[in-house]
C-alpha cells in the first residue's frame, strides 16, 4: 500500500487520510524533502514565510513546485527554496495565492477569529464555505483566522453554519448506506407524507410502524449526489428525532407531531 506525505512536516500517513493532523494541510505522495537538503551544502537558501496563507493556497503551491521540479522543502508554513530559484518560486506564488480566492487587502480592517479549538477538519470546512461565499480571508501567524470587518456579519453566520452542521454529524455519527436517484427521491417523497399523516394524527399506528423504518433508513444515508452536506446533515438529525420519538414508548401526542412537522418542513425544500 502506498503512503501519503504531509509536506510540511514529513509525517506519513496511509493513502485513505486526505489531510495532515498537525498541520492541516493536504497531503502528496512524494516523500518531502527536509530544508536542509534542499540544493548542495553550499547553495544559498531562501526562506517564504506563509503562516498567513490558507492550508489550500500551501497544497497548492507544494503541487506547483513539485510539477515544476523546483527544489524545495517545508519548516512547517516556511517554504525553503534556492535563491537561484527565487524569480520562478515568485511567479508561482503569486499563481497560488490568486487562485486561493479574494485577497484580504492590507488596509482594510480586520477582526480576529480565535481558531484554538477548531479541528484540522472543522478549519478546512470553515475556509471552504468562506470560498464559495466569496469571502476574503487569511490566518494570522498566530493562527486566527481574519477577515474584513465588514463581512463580520456574513463570517458570523457562516461559523454558525459550519459550527451546526459538525455538532450534528459529530452528535449523529458517520452515515453508512447509499441511496441515489429515484429510490431515494420515493423515501424522501414517502417520508414527507408520511410525516404530514404524522401531524394530522400522530396515533396513526400503520404511519407509526412505515415511518419507524423509513426514518431509521434515512438518518442513515449519507449525503446523496447534489445535497448540500449541511441541509442533508440537518434532515438526517429530523430522521432521527422522528424514529427515536416513535420507539419511546412514553411519547405523547405533542412531541410526535414537533418531530414530524419538523421533518417534513426539513424535506419540504428537497421534494
Ligand atoms: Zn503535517
């Protein structure tokens, strides 16, 4: 089996982790280069310090040396390279840091956000829905991430989101089954209705005993082709609010149809 490299710090790891524990960027499968071996004993080095750089926009700059065969190693976010390289290293790492989404500018202001007890994991999910809204955005040395005050509102929002939506998985546990294309849209389309016979009348005994299995089923898909992950994490915690409501034998009227109304507002946007 093959092993995948953490290129900043030279850890190894099997082929199935995508990212580095420590320090949160993607792996390569070539084994790094450590700094001091970059170039012969008396080739003049230079140093990039990237610490405000995005774990993407490092990857993809790791990508952009090795495929050029530029000589290079990695001090955790410092790049090293020869200073005989240093014109060509420039280029690309103005490729990397344009490719890496809008550039927070230097004079706007900025707010902090304390990152300390963000996961590798969490970070990554975080900077990608920041990318997709569009939203500047950097890492200090010390780690926090920064954005212009002006998006302060917009970033809020997003670390909500992100925040719900790794609660939910972590609370829920990873999903196992698959289901795509029309059988999953006749259990979601089964669900719902069955979830509105639930509301109407939450002592229908056969809805109960269909709606058991089907939500058991359900909360245990993991994220169908075309969902957007945190909307479908959020139907799967419905699903199993519904089937554990149901199983309980003390249930009353009033929580069984919360929970149904519930889901089916939840699958109200996706059938
Ligand atoms: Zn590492």
């Amino acid at each position: 089996m093959s092993s995948m490299y953490c290129f900043q710090c030279a850890r190894e790891y099997i082929e199935e982790v995508a990212e580095c524990s420590e320090c949160g960027v993607g792996l390569v499968e070539e084994k790094p280069t450590p700094p001091d071996e970059v170039g012969g004993p008396e080739d003049p080095q230079v140093a990039y310090e990237l610490y405000e750089w995005s774990f993407e926009a490092r990857r993809m700059l790791e990508g952009l040396l090795t495929s050029e065969g530029i000589p290079h190693g990695w001090q955790g976010a410092v790049l090293i390279v020869l200073e005989a390289d240093e014109d060509r290293v420039d280029a690309l790492t103005e490729q990397a840091e344009i490719a890496d989404g809008p550039i927070l500018d230097d004079d706007v202001e900025k707010i902090g956000y304390d990152m300390e007890e963000w996961s590798a994991e969490a970070q990554s999910a975080l900077v990608d829905a920041l990318g997709l809204a569009g939203i500047a955005h950097m890492f200090s040395a010390e780690g926090e991430l920064l954005v212009s005050e002006e998006n302060e509102d917009q970033v809020d929002e997003i670390i909500d989101q992100v925040t719900e939506r790794i609660a939910i998985d972590d609370s829920l546990g990873e999903a196992t089954q698959v289901l795509e294309g029309l059988k999953l849209n006749d259990l979601l389309g089964e669900v719902r209705t069955l979830a509105n016979k639930l509301v109407k009348n939450s002592g229908d005994a056969k809805a109960t005993l269909a709606m058991v299995k089907k939500a058991e089923l359900l909360a245990d898909l993991k994220t169908p082709f075309g969902f957007d992950s945190r909307s479908w994490s959020r139907i799967r915690l419905r699903a199993t609010e519904m089937s554990a409501t149901l199983t309980d034998e003390d249930r009353d009227e009033e929580t069984v149809t919360e929970a149904a109304a519930g889901l089916s507002e939840e699958l109200q946007e996706v059938v």
